[in-house]
C-alpha cells in the first residue's frame, strides 16, 4: 500500500480524501493542518490528524505528501519545504510562476533525493499534456485554450486573500464568439481579454473599503489585470445559496495544417461538476507515479511531462497493453 498523507484539509484536501478511497493500492496515513487537530472531523477513522508542527515525525511513515494549499501563498514555501522531507505533489497553477517555482522545489528535491511533482491538475496538468501533443503532431498551427464557464479555486482564493474579504467566488468565462472562431478553423489571433472574461462574487467585511478591494481585484496581476472582471458584493448567505457549487472545465484546441490543401482541429475537453474532486483524482494519480519513480531512485522536481503514463494507473503494463492500446 502507497500511503499517503495530505497537507491542508480544505476543499481540495477533502477531495484526495475522497480519491484515495477509489484506489485500492492506497492508504490515507495522516492529514496534517494549522488548525486544531480535534476540530477537524474526517472521514477516514484510521487516519491521523496532526498539527502541522509534528510534520517531521512522520518524515519515514509517508511514502508521498499532498499539498492541498493555494498557488498565491501557501504552495511557494511549502512544496520547496517539504520536498526535504517527503515525496511530494502539488497544484501550483500560477502559469507564469512556474518556471521559477520548478527551480525552488528542484534544489531542495535533489538535496533530499525525494521527488516532487508540481503544478499537477487540469490546467496545469492534462490540459498541458494536450497541448503537448497537439504542438508535436501539428507544428504547423496554433494553440487555444478556453477555461469555464466555472470556479476557478486558485483565483478566488486570491480574493479572500484581499484584506476585508470575508469569502470569494470567482468564475472563469469563455466569450463564445471567439470559442465559435477557433473551431471553424479561422485561426483568430486573440487577446488575453478576447478569450474570457472574470466575474467575482465577493462578501466583504461590514465597514470595509468595498472600492478598493474592487480596485485590487481588478489589478492583480497574473490573476485578473488582464481580463475584463466584474466584481459583485453580495451577503453570505447569498453566498451559500447561489454560489456553493465548485464546477469547472475547458478546452484545449489546436488549429493546424500538414499540407496547403488540408487542415485539422484538434479538441480536448472536459466537464467537471467538482473542479477540486477532479483536481485530487488527478493529483492521486500522480502521486502513484511520484512513488514509483522514486522506488527506482530517480529525484529532483519534474512535472507532468516527465512523467510516463504507465507510472499513472494501478494496473500492469500487461493488463494496460491488453485492454487500452
């Protein structure tokens, strides 16, 4: 049995929870959390719920952890920091900070001889994989990537993250217009702001500067200074009625041509009524792979390209060639 342990029981710390369950190779050793242990009621009996000052002493009972916290925040100091310690898995999906986040959690990954896997998900993750190969098949072409109609967890966490906000939901919207180009094959040349647009849904503390958390909203780079957002302030409980739900998906198309005469759409799609249930079932998934690299001794940070997909499933390479190639 793989066993495993979960850092940060929030949306999607719950969620690989839940994903480890479905796998019979696997066992939910320990959740660990900054929050009160005994205020914490988990499914799992035979877990552990431990504060996250005792993390060390479970450095030789986990074979892999996952970090369950947010990109903006929490992901840049706890991945490189337990990657002295653990194998580790992560869903750091700040696009343009991954480079520099690969190279942090890599120095500590090759010091500890642990592997870690970062920025694994939808997007990034399988969405990255499909470009991947939409880009090697059709190098002649062009790349489009639609996130929604749904919530996005990076993005409204960075909301409540504002100071005066009391909880946030932030939904990702395609423009069907330039969606509906994309797939004529008219090879659009799109803006940032021509594909989606943002929407937030903010409950805000009484008193607080709702103009200027509006202000920083919309300014924040590499979250929302490049979309046209709309920001809502609505109650809590309107919140809770409207707006409980965590859908999600996208598309990852590729328009490209192999001769003058033809051309090709390539599209990959998904629809995920729980975006952080998904998330964990992938991140589960990679953190089979992340222990089975690291048993052949292989270290150091990678990511979803560097791994093969047969690290993937619980099934051998017999069964797999028999039943899905």
């Amino acid at each position: 049995m793989i066993k495993i342990g979960i850092l940060g029981y929030g949306n999607l710390g719950k969620g690989v929870e839940k994903a480890i369950l479905k796998n019979n190779d696997m066992e939910l050793t320990a959740i660990f959390t900054r929050r009160n242990p005994d205020s914490l009621k988990v499914s799992t009996k035979t877990a552990k719920v431990v504060n996250i000052n005792e993390i060390e002493q479970y450095k030789d009972k986990i074979d892999v952890l996952i970090i369950c916290g947010g990109s903006a925040t929490d992901l840049p100091v706890q991945t490189p920091k337990y990657a002295e310690l653990f194998n580790v898995i992560d869903s750091f999906d700040t696009h343009a900070k991954i480079p520099e986040h690969f190279n942090n959690v890599d120095r500590s990954a090759q010091k500890s001889g642990k592997i870690a896997i970062i920025s694994v998900g939808w997007d990034p993750g399988l969405f990255s994989l499909n470009r991947l190969y939409a880009n090697a098949i059709l190098p002649d072409g062009s790349d489009y990537t639609f996130w929604g109609k749904g919530v996005s967890q990076g993005h409204s966490d960075a909301v409540r993250r504002i100071e005066g906000v009391v909880d946030a939901k932030q939904y990702t919207i395609p423009i069907e217009n330039a969606l509906e180009k994309v797939r004529k094959g008219e090879n659009p040349l799109l803006s940032t702001r021509e594909k989606h647009t943002r929407e937030c849904f903010v409950v805000a503390k009484d008193g607080a500067d709702k103009a200027k958390i509006e202000q920083e909203i919309k300014t924040m780079p590499n979250y929302f200074a490049d979309y046209d957002t709309t920001v809502h302030f609505i109650s809590e409980e309107e919140l809770k009625k409207n707006h409980s739900a965590i859908p999600h998906g996208g598309f990852v198309l590729r328009s490209g041509k192999t001769s003058d005469e033809n051309s090709h759409i390539i599209e990959y799609s998904l629809k995920l009524d729980s975006n952080p249930e998904f998330t964990s079932s992938v991140l589960v998934a990679y953190a089979r792979a992340a222990y089975r690299m690291n048993k052949k001794g292989e270290y150091g940070c990678k990511t979803v390209f560097d791994i093969a997909p047969k690290y993937l499933i619980s099934k051998t390479d017999e069964e797999i060639r028999k039943t899905m190639l």
